[in-house]
C-alpha cells in the first residue's frame, strides 16, 4: 500500500493507478450478480441483503461509470471538441457492433440449431437476428430478444429489469446512459467549462444530487423537469459526474489512507441500514479513487496495456445464456467460473480484433489537443 499523498491527482499519477485492475473486477462482478437470475435461481441475493437499494451487478456499474467520470473528464479537458467525440465514438461503438453481430449470427443460430429447430426460420419473421443488429446499433436497445430464443430458460430476468426476460445481452441497458454521460461532459468541455469555470461541474454534479433526493421521493420526478432524465439516469448521471467533480478538483481534493477507510466504513454501513443513494455514492466514488492508488503497484500493469474490461463486460450475459440453454446452469460455482472464462476468452478476442485498432485511430486525420494535461488518460479513454 502507498503512503499517503497529498490530492487525488498525486495519487493517481497518470497510468501509476490500479483503474485497470477495477474495472475487470468490477465486469467480473456484473458476470456473477447476473449468474443468480440466469440460472434460474431468481435476483441476485444482496439485492435483499441490502434492502432493495442496489445489488453488487449494480453496484459494478456504479464502479465503472465513477471511474469513466475521472477519466473521460481529464480527457475531455485535453482535448478539442470533435477529437474528444471521436475518441468516445471509436471506444465504445466497433466494439458493440461486433458483439451485436457475433451474438445475432454467431451465438444465436448455434443455439437454435442445435435445440434441433430448422436453420432457415432462424433468419425470417419478426424479432430475427438482422433486426437486432440494425434496432440496437445506436446504443438504445429497441430489440432485446431474438425469436424468443432464450425465453423462459434460462429466465434472463434481473430484480431491477424484468423486461429483459429472454433478452441475448440485458447487460447493454447501460451504454445508452453512459454516452449520454459523454455527451454531456463533452458539452461542458466544448463551452470551456473544464477549463475557465470548473465550479460549474460541482454544480451540475449537485444539481443531479438534488434530482436524485426528488426521484427518492417520487420515482419518476425527474422526467417532469428533464424529459430525457429517467430515475436511471438520474443515479448514474450523479455517479458520473461526482468522478467529473474528482476529475477538475483532484489538485485540491485531499486523498488519505483515514479518508479511503472512512469512506468505505460509510459505504457498507449505508448499504445494510440504508442511505446508500444519497451518502453510499458519494463515498463508494472517493473509496473507489482511494482503492486504484492504495493497492500495490503490480496492479498497475493490469490493464495499463490490454484493458479487456468492456469486452468482459459485453460478452457475459450472451456466454451465461448459452451455458444456460446447454443445461450448465444448475451447479452455480461451475457455471460462474464457465461464464467467466467463457467471457474472458471473447473479451481477448474483443481487445486483440477489435478494440485495440480501433483505438490506434484516434489520432487521425490529425494530432491536436487543446493542452497536455498532466495525468494522461488511461488507455480505455
């Protein structure tokens, strides 16, 4: 464990942190929290340990998107306008695409096939594979099945989504959320915000926490005021941007081992007797921060090169599906480890196919950025 240091930006210290090694934990989490309803065996069970606030799946997506709120704002911060937009662009979307292709004409048809239906009603009438992958390109998923194929075992339901019953990937639900997240930093980014008035970010990061208190109340009181803003986005857009608020503060927000320990005694005593959503948040954001500079330093090299963290995450759900319609899933252990092997073997091949040239695009046509920033992004920015 490192000394103390004086801010979050001499702790995190460009690629010397461990958000690498976080964000494959965190995408191992997500894997086993949807294993429970994907098998069969109903929610995740600290859904209930933790009075219906949050389950660890849930919990993960938190983790990532705080971590995206650190980093994508000091990237947004360096950056011009439309060479921020492209690298968004090239992070998330070659990736999806594949995982929409590879699940519609890959994974499904072999699973049809092989439950002994005929090949050529695969690829007609509604809810097919080419409709999938066209509804679902743009992030929002208008498309969740195919053909029912996976509808009703294994259940794909999730105590917070029992729409997704049947879907091929539930885990998508959150893209959607996080690119409106970019798009909005990107926004502030573009009006100089980042740069010349950077309270204005601890603004927007408030103004959402006082969405959040409304949406507690009243689920849904946040559409009336912002159309596009579901109680979803609500909670994930104030994830977001307290790690946006790190982001332009971390020159001045101190960083303490006593802090870190605080921060996490607060976040388990908010998640078993409540107050997760207003206290819990904000200190699962700062332990998280706390955690990628406190571990040893051998955690920095994970992911610091081959970051396989989205791949892991978009590939679980199609893989615990398949293990499931195989019949693999009544030996929970056996079918956790499957899924995540599984996921990791497709989250290689995501990285090494796709994710990795994709991102050796993002200095064309041209190489201009409006600053150097002093902690370089991390290679998933």
């Amino acid at each position: 464990m490192q000394s103390d240091v004086r801010s979050i930006r001499d702790g995190l210290n460009g690629k010397q942190n461990s958000f690498g090694a976080l964000r494959l934990v965190f995408a191992a989490a997500v894997i086993v929290s949807h294993a429970f309803p994907l098998s069969g065996r109903g929610g995740d069970p600290s859904w209930g340990w933790w009075n219906g606030q949050v389950h660890i799946g849930l919990l993960a997506v938190y983790g990532f998107l705080g971590i995206s709120g650190y980093v994508v704002t000091k990237s947004a911060a360096r950056l011009r306008a439309g060479r921020f937009a492209w690298h968004r662009v090239l992070r998330l979307y070659p990736a999806y695409w594949v995982a929409l292709v590879v699940s519609a004409f890959v994974i499904s048809p072999i699973v049809w096939a092989s439950a002994g239906r005929d090949l050529s009603d695969f690829w007609t009438g509604e809810n097919g594979p080419l409709g999938y992958v066209v509804k679902n390109a743009t992030l929002w998923i208008r498309q969740w099945d195919i053909h029912d194929l996976f509808a009703p075992v294994p259940l794909g339901v999730s105590p917070s989504n029992p729409s997704l019953a049947g879907a091929v990937n539930g885990s998508l639900w959150s893209l959607s959320y996080e690119l409106l997240c970019y798009v909005m930093i990107g926004a502030l980014a573009a009006f100089g915000i980042l740069s010349g008035a950077r309270f204005m970010v601890a603004v927007v990061a408030g103004v959402f926490g006082i969405l959040q208190i409304a949406t507690l109340i009243t689920s849904g009181a946040a559409v009336s005021v912002v159309p596009l803003f579901d109680d979803k986005m609500v909670t994930l857009g104030w994830v977001f941007m307290l790690g946006a608020t790190a982001a332009v503060y971390s020159e001045r927000i101190p960083l303490r081992h006593t802090y870190g320990v605080g921060s996490s005694v607060v976040l388990i005593i908010t998640l078993w007797f409540g107050g997760f959503h207003l206290i819990g948040i904000p200190a699962f954001i700062y332990a998280t921060i706390w955690v990628a500079t406190a571990l040893p330093q051998w955690f920095h090299r994970v992911g610091a090169k081959n970051d396989y963290s989205y791949g892991l995450y978009l590939y679980g759900w199609p893989v615990q599906q398949v293990l499931g319609a195989a019949g693999l899933q009544h030996k929970l252990a056996i079918y956790i480890a499957l899924s995540l092997v599984g996921a990791a073997i497709l989250a290689w091949c995501s990285w090494h196919g796709v994710e990795k040239w994709a991102m050796r695009l993002k200095d064309l046509p041209a190489k201009r950025t409006r600053k150097k920033s002093p902690e370089p992004a991390s290679i998933s920015s």
